[in-house]
C-alpha cells in the first residue's frame, strides 16, 4: 500500500495518497493528479472501497474522504513531492499497515477491504475524526 508520511506541526503521521477536488474536476481524476503530486507515481483507479467523514468538533470543517483502490501503472517514487508537508512516499506491506498512525484511522477497515478482493462493496464508516490533525485529512 502506498502511503505519505504528513507533517502538521509537531505531528508527523501516514495518509493514502490524495487530495481535494477542484471544481468541475472527477473523483478519479482527482485522485490521479494528487497521487502524481505527492507520489511521483502514475495510476489506474479501480472501484471505491471506504467512505467516512472527517468533522471537526467546532463543525468549521467538514472533509468527506473517499478511499479507492488503485493499480500503479508507471512513474518512480519521488523524494521531492509537490506537497511541502509530505514527508517521503512508504510502500506499507498490507499485514504492517494496521501498525501505522494512518489518518483518518482506517487501516483494519482498509486491510479488511483489500483482502476480500474485488467482489468487495464500499462501506460507509461514519466519523472518522483525529483530533491532531482534522485540518489536514482530505480525500484519498
């Protein structure tokens, strides 16, 4: 699993690849260009997999995050991503990612979604809000 390492201040923690989406700009077209951005990595987006939110306690913010599978078909990881808060780009083995700070928190629900193949359905996971860092979770 590809993921980014994330600095907000003091706090450094892992993320899927991502961001938001510009006006008139498709989920999955999206997901490409923030991939590239952040990763160095080209990709083929597959079917969505996890749908949560992420709702800051003041209600000033409220970010729905949509995570997809995805096949990487080209591109090298860069050490130098667009995004000045990334961190470095990690390949997670599935069976490790439960053990990351990954935000939102989603990893056993990830993991549980990766492993049931491609007959898998996309669940709903309700709130999914990290206190330390509600203003920097975006769509993955």
């Amino acid at each position: 699993v590809v993921t980014v390492r994330h600095r907000a201040g003091a706090h450094s923690y892992h993320l899927l690849p991502g961001g938001g989406v510009a006006y008139g700009e498709a989920l999955a077209d999206a997901l490409v260009r923030e991939v590239a951005e952040e990763t160095g990595l080209r990709i083929e987006v597959g079917a969505p997999l996890l749908l949560s939110d992420t709702i800051a306690p003041d209600g000033g913010r409220h970010v729905v995050n949509v995570t997809f599978a995805a096949d990487v078909t080209g591109g090298a990881v860069t050490d130098r991503p667009d995004d000045p808060r990334v961190e470095g780009v990690d390949l997670v083995a599935l069976e490790r990612l439960t053990e990351l700070d990954l935000r939102p928190p989603v990893a056993r629900e990830l993991v549980e979604a990766l492993s049931a193949g491609p007959d898998a359905r996309a669940r709903y996971l309700g709130p999914r809000y990290t206190p330390e860092d509600g203003a920097h979770t975006r769509l993955t």
